[in-house]
C-alpha cells in the first residue's frame, strides 16, 4: 500500500480543511438533545467580537439627581457625579483535539483523507460542543478560578426573597464582573420561588416576575442590546413536562393527541426549552435569560478557529490539529433576567 510522505499529507490537509462541509454521514455521539450556548456561537447572533486582554464593557449606575422644578430668576447649581463603571471580565481558553498517524488505512489516498478528516474534525467538535454546553450552565468557584467560563449561575442567582434580590454569586465577593451588587443595588437579577405548578402560585409568580423584567430606557442611547424583548425560558425535565401537563389541562381543544402540548408550552408566547444541565437541580429552576443583554464574547479570530493538522514531537509518524476557542460569558444588565425554583 502506498502512503503519502508526511509533508505531502500535510499540505493536502491544509487545502482539505476549508472544505469539510461537503459529505454526508449520521452521528449518536452527541450526549445532548439540545445546545443553547454551541448554538449561540455557531449562528454568531449572541456572539461579539472583541479584542483586548480582558472584556470590557461600560454600566451607568445611576444619575446626578438634577431634574427639578424651578421659577424665573431662579439660582442653579451644577452638579457632576461619576455614575460609570465598568464591568470586567477575564478570557477563557477552550480547546479539542484530532489526531491522524500516516500509516493509518484512510491515509492512502485524496478521497480518503478528506472522509477521514471531515469525521475526526466532526467528532472532536462534538466533544467541545458537550464541553462548551457544560461550562454555560455552571460557574467557578471563585472569581479568581482560571479555567472555567463564567456561565449562567454566575450573572443569575437564586435567592428565597421574591424581587431583585439575586445577588453576588458564592466566591463572588466583589461581584460578577466586578461590580458589587451590595453597593449598586440595580446590579442584581429577580429572583422568586413557587411551591406547585398552579394558577395562583408559579403561574402567577411567574407572570409578575416577567412584568418586573420589563425594563426599558427612556432615552436613545447606544446600548450594548441588539434588540429587545429577547427573553428566553429554560428548565429540567421535571419542570418541563409539569408545565406541559398544565397546558394540556387548560386547553379543551387539543383532539386525540395525548402529548400535543410537549415541546410547545409557551410562557407569555417565549418557548420553554428544556436544559439537560437543569435535570439533577432538584428544585426545578425556571431561568428567564434576556439574551439582548447577554453575549458571548469571542477574541477576534478565535471563534472556533480551526488549526491544520501538522507533526509533533511526542508522536513522530501521527499529525494532530486543533479547534480553539478564546472566549467568555457576558452579562450587561442583570435586572432583565431572573429565575423562579421550587421550595
């Protein structure tokens, strides 16, 4: 059988690479039926480009108090207080790896290489897709953890006390991103708890934490949201299908159909997506996320960039590439997002 020499193998997948979008073939590998944040990156609509040795973004915090009535002849006083501040917020790095050796059997020919390649590239990203879902939808330990992205539990914190009483996150002393919510009180998300799925308790309570969320700017500024009424609506298992059966229940209309109602149930006309993450949180959380204020910041040229296969030192007949990803979670204004559980 004949192989390619190493340098040969390395220039076609390099030409190679661009172009493993075409072909076919199916996957089970995923552990996920869904994926919020790999979703996120990949149509780029939640994704900003950034630059820098940290993300950075500005918060007003507040005004200088000087709107008042006045008269005619009347004394004025002029009074300038700092109200910005600035949320800051450390880069992650996330990688997955493939690797071919120049003897293996799909290495003897164009074709071949090309099918090879398109599978292990596919299989590893699968790998970071799981990864990059499981960083999401949890948080560090502490604000001076180095590894783990800042994920959702971070910018969205439970706390028993219905209102915006969603606080600094555990570890978090100085806040999320810096900012104290203890000294800037609008720095905190709604929060709420229910007991049972019912009219009078969570979907009353849910009701009034969506019309609290409903924050709006009276003046033109160039705020960093694209768009709102952006407000998505996650929960686990338990809770989704709880919600399902409520549905079916007020609706008299649904025909012979005994599950019409899964994987369409509404909550103020925002679909409820269920998070596998959320399955084994015992008390059921439902987040309401305002994506227009939450971003996932990407280092430019670093949104799943692709490195071509080339040698390496520790495996001398093997090429191995890489997927990168230099990026973290981003939230902007915490007051439009919250999150109800069970008690």
């Amino acid at each position: 059988m004949a192989y390619l020499a190493t340098d040969q193998l390395v220039d076609l997948m390099r030409g190679t690479l661009p172009h493993l979008r075409r072909g076919r073939f199916t996957e089970f590998a995923a552990k996920l039926q869904n994926y919020v944040f790999w979703g996120k990156l990949l149509k780029r609509k939640q994704v900003k480009l950034d630059g820098g040795d940290q993300i950075e973004r500005f918060a007003m915090t507040g005004t200088a108090g000087q709107a008042h009535q006045t008269h005619l002849f009347a004394e004025d006083t002029a009074n300038v207080v700092n109200v910005m501040q600035q949320i800051i917020v450390p880069w992650r790095f996330t990688t997955t790896s493939v690797a071919f050796d120049e003897r293996e059997k799909g290495m003897n020919s164009k074709r071949a290489i090309y099918d090879l390649m398109k599978t292990r590239y596919a299989q590893g990203e699968i790998d970071l897709a799981d990864h990059v879902e499981a960083q999401g939808w949890n948080k560090p330990s502490t604000s001076s953890e180095k590894l783990h992205m800042w994920g959702i539990p971070t910018w969205i914190v439970k706390n028993v006390t219905t209102g915006f009483y969603g606080g600094n996150p555990t570890g978090f002393a100085d806040g999320p991103g810096g900012l104290n919510s203890d000294d800037y009180s609008a720095w905190k998300n709604y929060s709420g708890t229910y007991s049972q799925i019912s009219r009078a308790d969570f979907i009353y309570t849910v009701r009034e934490m969506l019309l609290e969320l409903d924050w709006q700017t009276p003046v033109d500024i160039p705020d960093y949201s694209s768009d709102r009424d952006q407000v998505e609506m996650y929960c686990g298992k338990n809770l989704a299908l709880g919600l399902a059966d409520r549905a079916t229940d007020q609706n008299d209309r649904l025909g012979p159909d005994l599950a019409s109602m899964d994987g369409r149930t509404l909550i103020a006309r925002h679909p409820l997506v269920r998070v596998k993450y959320l399955d084994s949180d015992t008390s059921d959380p439902l987040y309401a996320i305002d994506w227009g204020h939450m971003e996932i910041a990407v280092m430019r040229g670093e949104n799943l960039r692709r490195t071509p296969p080339r040698p390496t030192d520790r495996m001398h007949r093997a090429l191995v590439g890489h997927t990168d990803l230099q990026a973290n979670i981003v939230m902007t204004k915490r007051r439009t997002s919250g999150v109800l559980y069970k008690v």
